[in-house]
C-alpha cells in the first residue's frame, strides 16, 4: 500500500505526553473514596438490589450517587482531556459479596458512561481471571489467561477495572502514552511513522459480526479534528495473517511495529502500578496504552486473581474518524464500543464464563 503523501502531524505536547518515571514519582493521580462517598455507594448498592433487576439493565437514574457523581466527572474530564488514567483507592470489596462488588462497580460506571459488550456473549460486565487458556488458541483472548498481555488498547473509550483479588506475584498494571511514542517514533524514524497511519489487518479472534471480514482494518494512529488516537494489539495484528485475503505485513510495516513495540516496553516510556483489592482503574484508550505483565496464581480458588472490567463510552468522548465505525460499530459518542454479534444479548454474569 502506498505511504501516504500527507506531512506527519505535529509532535504532541500537553498532559497525555507523559513519561512513566513522571507518573511513578506522581501521587496526585489517585483518588481515595472517602468515608461519605462509600457510605453513598454502599446504599446505592443495597437500594438497587433489593429490586431484583438485572445488573448489566442498570442506569444511572438507578444508582443515585448525587455527592459522588460531581468528584467522578472531574475525574473522567482529566482522563479523557488529560493524562488519560486515574486511580479510584478504598472500595470495601473484601466485606462485600460479588453481586453486591458487581452492582456497585457497574453503578460507578453508569456516571461514567455506557456500557459496552465486551465479548460475543454480551458481558457488559467482565471478569479478568486466569481460565486455564492459551493465546495460541486464535478464538482465545489474552485477558482469559494468565500471561503477558503486552501493552495494547480495548475496544473502548475507557476501560475501567475493579481489582477484587491479586495473585500470588506478578500481574502488575502497565501503561505507557501513545502520545509519547508517536512523538519517540517522529523524532528517531519518521519514516515508519508514517507507516502507522495506513490501515492494517487485526484479527477479530473469532468475534465476527453480521457483513463482517474476520479482520478490521484501522491505522494504529489516526489524525483527526487536531487528536491523535491509537488503536492496538500486536498479536491480533500478526495472527490477522492467517486469513489469505487479508492486506499482508511488507518488511518496513514490521519493522515500524516492532519499533513501537521497543518504545512500549522502554521503562524510560512506561511504568506499572500494583492494583490493591478495592482499587478502580481508569484508562483512556485513545492515548494509552495498557498491558499486564504475567503472573502466578494461588493455587485455592478461592483466592486466584480477580478483576472486574467495564468496557465504557462517555458522552463527553473525543471524535473518531470513521474507520473506527468497523470495531466500534458507530463512532457517536456514548454509543459506540464493544463487540455484538447477531447472537448477542446484553447481560452482566457474577462469574467468569
């Protein structure tokens, strides 16, 4: 495919052109619920339970957190406008059940934005475990078992995770700005840069919906309305392969992933995080990118690793150019996001399934 003829975007300066060290020495992206804000949650929680309806049904006029709901859009304006992640510390989760968990993390995000499916089978509310899987299965997502993910986007706005338990070890958050490795990649190889904004194959890892190519074909960085935004997955780049009809990867292609991939995994670039039972993750995945690193489990099940995930669209959310429309669905903010087959019906299971 011909490089386009069209000069780069300008390097980026502003909040979401961070470097992880930055961020590592920074505590004023960590938010603590206070007394009160638990106090409100915990009712609202109780309040929508007692009537019996179903979790992934809910909205935001049914969970009434009228003290709250300001703070959260504070905290949503500077991840979708600034540096693109936040920290929620203190949820109670140990003295909670999981419905009550489920209920009140899905009730946090109705303040946040829509709900999104982010699987075929309709979950708009997910569950990060280890299932005993393996990534070289190409129906199997990483998020199913317990290696490394490498930093990637969802298919999202902003995800946003409930950590319920940790593992034995590892399993350590990791982010790194998109932002930043655009403006790496502009100042050391402004040639494979460029490579970065024609479309390429990702594989839909068996998800395809109804008129659908097993693949999408969207840029890892596009350009649009003075934004730039990133959508990625090497692995699903690379085993989009498997389909003859998809575009194939040249030599130069490969070697502008493989530099990005470097960017990415420089500790100069990025930096983890250990998330704590009670913390709410929230990222921006149109300027960062975000990865796990593997990690051992406990060997009692009652004790393994365990996250809650909400795949979300803000009404407030930046515009995407229209070839976002083939994973999204739509690009209309607060509707947009998440993956619907013919099949699908919207629901929020207490397990991972």
């Amino acid at each position: 495919m011909r490089v386009p003829d069209y000069d780069l975007p300008p390097e980026i300066s502003g909040p979401a052109a961070w470097y992880g060290p930055d961020q590592a020495a920074r505590t004023d992206w960590i938010i603590r619920f206070s007394a009160a804000d638990i106090a409100e949650i915990e009712a609202a929680t109780q309040l929508f339970l007692t009537t019996g309806a179903e979790i992934g049904q809910m909205s935001r006029s049914d969970f009434p957190l009228p003290g709250l709901s300001p703070k959260l859009a504070t905290v949503l304006a500077e991840v979708l406008n600034g540096r693109g992640f936040a920290l929620f510390r203190g949820l109670p989760v140990e003295r909670w059940s999981i419905a009550e968990a489920a209920a009140a993390f899905f009730g946090i995000g109705t303040h946040l934005g829509s709900a999104r499916s982010q699987n075929g089978k309709g979950h708009v509310l997910g569950h990060v475990r280890d299932l005993g899987l393996a990534s070289n299965d190409p129906n199997v997502r990483i998020y199913q078992t317990r290696e490394r993910q490498t930093f990637h986007t969802d298919s999202c706005d902003v995800v946003a995770l409930l950590c319920l338990k940790t593992a034995k070890s590892g399993g350590d958050s990791a982010l790194v700005s998109s932002v930043t490795l655009y403006n790496e990649m502009r100042r050391r190889r402004p040639d494979l840069a460029r490579l970065l904004f024609q479309p390429l194959a990702t594989d839909r890892r068996g998800e395809v919906g109804a008129g659908e190519k097993p693949y999408y074909e969207i840029p890892v960085f596009s350009w649009h309305e003075n934004l730039l935004s990133a959508i990625y997955q090497r692995q699903y780049i690379d085993s989009s392969q498997r389909f003859p009809d998809a575009p194939r990867q040249s030599p130069a292609l490969v070697e502008a992933l493989d530099l990005f991939d470097a960017l990415a995994d420089d500790p100069a670039l990025n930096f983890t995080m250990r998330l704590e039972p009670g913390d709410v993750q929230l990222v921006h995945n149109h300027t960062l990118l975000h990865d796990r690193t593997g990690f051992e489990d406990w060997p009692e099940p009652e004790k393994k690793r365990h996250l809650l995930r909400l795949w979300l669209s803000p009404e407030a959310s930046r515009p995407l150019p229209a070839c976002f429309a083939q994973r999204f669905g739509t690009t209309i903010p607060g509707a947009r996001g998440g993956i619907i087959l013919p099949q699908t019906h919207l629901n929020a299971p207490l397990a991972a399934v």
